[in-house]
C-alpha cells in the first residue's frame, strides 16, 4: 500500500482530491487542513507521496515543500495549483516538488500524475521509505578488502540520500570512512605494521594477504556502526586486534611526514571530518561529521559574532 497525504485548507478540493484518489484500492489517503497540520502527520508516519495546495494558513505549500525537501528528501510532493499561484508553483518546483497538476484539471490528470510518480520509483520506494527512517546501521566484517570497499560505498550513498551531506561531502567522509576501515583491516585485526609499507610495500600486502587466512587473525571482525541524524553522522570501527597506544600517534602534519604512506590515513581521517576519536586501547574509532546545514549555521555565527568554534 502506497500511503498518500492530501493537503488542502479548501474542503471542497480537499474531499475531491482524495476522493480520486482513494479509487486506487493499493493507495492508503490521508488528509491535512493546512502545511502545519501535514507536517505533523509526516513526522507520524512518512507518506510515499504528498499531493497539496500552496494557498493556504499557518504554513502555505512553498513551506512545506522546503521542509520536506530539508528533513524528507525522498518524499516526493505534486502541487495543486489554482489561478494566482503560478508563481508560488514555479518556485515550489525550483524548491523540490516533482510536478503539479492545475486545480480545474483534478479530476483527469490528478491520478495519473500521482501514479506516473509512485510507478517512477516504485523499485526503490521501501528502501526510500526505510532510508527516511533509518537512525543507526551495524555491520559485521570479515578481514576481506572487497567487503570494505562495499560498505564504504553504502555509507557514501545513505548518507547522501538522506541530503546530510552534498556529493562532495559525501565523497569526503567516504575517503575518511575508507581510512578508518582500512587501519582496522592492516594494523588492527592483522597486526601489519606501517614500518613494513614504508621498507616493502609488496611485503606489506603479502603478510596481510598471509594473516588472513591463518588464526588467530582470521578469525577477528571488524565491527562498524552508522548513526545518522539531521545534524551529523557519527561512523565507529572497532577491531578485535590488541590495539595501540593512541597517544603515541605521530603528528601528520609534522615537516616531512606528508611524504610517509603511513601518515595518510590519519591526516585523511583529520582532514575530512569534524572529530576522531580513539578508546584508550586504540581498537575502537569514532568519526563524526557535521551535516551541511550545521555548518553553514555555524559559519555565519562566525561570521557575524566572531565566534570561530561551534558551542
């Protein structure tokens, strides 16, 4: 069942438009009297799909459509547009509403629209559904490089289906994430050491390659956990190696230390997150990044109080 929220201060059109609706026996219709009201319901339970006017009281259609596009992005919404409100329309199209159908056009084009949307992304649209609600994530990885890659790619893709980041950003914090994956995979579960890669490159990843398949290193995990908010992601890689000292981390960007392979995956990690932290045994990472939205916030703090560190 496709869920279907109506919104609509007009009762008439209001009643109409979920009456077409509702003709569908594969579409569940419910209805709001007002942006406000509709928003309400999408925090209850995330629609597939919003059909709404734009003029309306306490919150009109353009402000909704912002909200949802900010908080739901993968909601799609279909304006009603009536006489006066063209304008309205174009800038909820440029804002994020995927069509719209004229008011004096419901009854012949309103059904087909919704429907031509749902069919559009009815492959993916549980995943869509799940993606909106999904809070945190946990994995469990065997010491294999591919499997690695694969996640690392799947962080890369929720997170910028959820609009936390931009494709940039995404990109950014999936190079950090592979950092972080791959120390664990070398130096934690393998113990490989970085003083090897430095000497011998191709004993490097022989050894590593050799350890694991033989115990005890074959048999250890790496355990990888995925909170997601509006406000940050916050990614934690735990290894069942002995761990490190992590205050005997050497300084990345110390002079000369940029031209060592070993210092990438920290200055990486640094570089593209807001926050690294170690546990006291150094088997257990936390990344976390700021969503987009923060920083900019806190961006134009800076910029009109001076202040140059959030809180």
């Amino acid at each position: 069942m496709a869920r279907i929220l109506v919104v609509d201060d007009s009762l008439v059109d209001l009643r109409l438009a979920s009456r077409l609706l509702e003709k569908n026996p594969d579409w569940e219709v419910c209805t709001a009297r007002n942006g406000k009201e509709g928003l309400i319901q999408v925090e209850n339970e995330i629609p597939d799909l919003i059909v709404t006017d734009l003029k309306m009281p306490e919150m009109n259609g353009l402000e909704l459509v912002e909200v949802i596009r900010n908080e739901y992005p993968l909601v799609p919404i279909v304006l009603m547009t009536a006489a006066g409100s063209e304008s309205i329309a174009v800038t909820a199209l440029e804002k994020g509403a995927s069509s719209y159908v004229p008011k004096n056009e419901l009854a012949a084009e309103l059904v087909n629209t919704v429907a031509r949307i749902l069919s559009t992304s009815n492959k993916r649209r549980k995943q869509r559904r799940l993606l909106n609600y999904l809070t945190s994530t946990s994995y469990v990885l065997e010491n294999d490089l591919d499997l690695i890659s694969a996640l690392v790619a799947e962080i890369r893709e929720t997170v910028q289906q959820r609009w936390i980041f931009d494709e940039n950003e995404s990109l950014r914090l999936a190079s950090a994430v592979d950092e972080a994956l791959t120390n664990a995979y070398f130096h934690g579960n393998l113990e490989v050491s970085s003083d090897l890669r430095e000497d011998d490159p191709n004993a490097y990843h022989d050894l590593a390659n050799t350890r694991r398949k033989m115990l005890p290193y074959s048999s250890r995990l790496i355990h990888v956990k995925l909170e997601l908010s509006r406000e940050e992601v916050k990614i934690t890689i735990r290894d069942e190696g002995p761990g490190f000292n992590p205050d005997g981390l050497p300084d990345p960007t110390a002079p000369g230390y940029l031209e060592r392979a070993s210092g990438r995956g920290v200055l990486l990690m640094r570089a593209f997150t807001d926050e690294v932290q170690y546990n006291k045994t150094g088997n257990v990472v936390t990344l976390k990044k700021c969503s987009s939205k923060i920083q900019d916030e806190n961006y134009i703090l800076d910029e009109n109080s001076e202040i140059t560190e959030a809180g």
